[in-house]
C-alpha cells in the first residue's frame, strides 16, 4: 500500500508544479486561473488519496483529512472562479494574439 501511495502523491505533486508552471509562465489572468484552478484541485485530490493508503493514518485522522479534503475542494474552485469575475468586472479583457502585420484574418 506504500507504493500506491508514493505513486499518487507524487503524480499529484507533479500536477501542482504543473500549476505552479502555468502560473509563470501564461500571459494572463485568465488562463493562469484555468490552469491553476483544474490541476491544483485535481493535484490535491490525488495527494489526498495517497495519504490514505498510508499506514500511519488511522480513522481519526482520516476523517480529518477527509474534511480538509472537501473543504479544500469547494473552496478553490470557487476562489477561482470569483477571482476571474472580479478580474473580469474590473475591466481585465483577455489576452488575444497579437495581430501579424500582412497576414489575412480568418473568419470562422
């Protein structure tokens, strides 16, 4: 059970650097939000599990981390997505590629 453990804490601790890339490296706020909002929640869910399989986690313990799971889980979708919103009624547009001068714009 160690093993399963290790292997989903560490595939959820490679989801977090993920989102910790997409912080520096995006262009704005709102593609920084989406990434960080999908692999950050999805990294924690796995660490999480990982932590259960662990053998010193007893049930007490366990009822714990299940309540700071779920908290964590409501929690920063939503700060996400009031974070975009508040981006969004300050005036913040989106970022957009930059026009190249002497290219034929595409219509959809």
């Amino acid at each position: 059970m160690i093993v399963v453990s290790y292997v989903l804490m560490s595939f959820g601790l490679v989801l977090i650097a993920i989102s910790t890339l997409g912080l520096l490296v995006l262009p704005e706020i709102y593609t920084r939000a989406h990434a960080v909002a999908k692999s950050e929640t999805l990294g924690l869910l796995l660490v999480f599990i990982g932590l259960y399989f662990r053998p010193e986690i007893d049930l007490a313990s366990a009822g714990r981390l299940t309540l700071i799971l779920i908290i964590a889980l409501i929690a920063n979708p939503t700060a996400v997505h009031a974070l975009v919103r508040a981006a969004r009624r300050a005036g913040i547009e989106p970022w957009k590629v930059p026009h190249k001068p002497g290219a034929e714009e595409e219509s959809w």
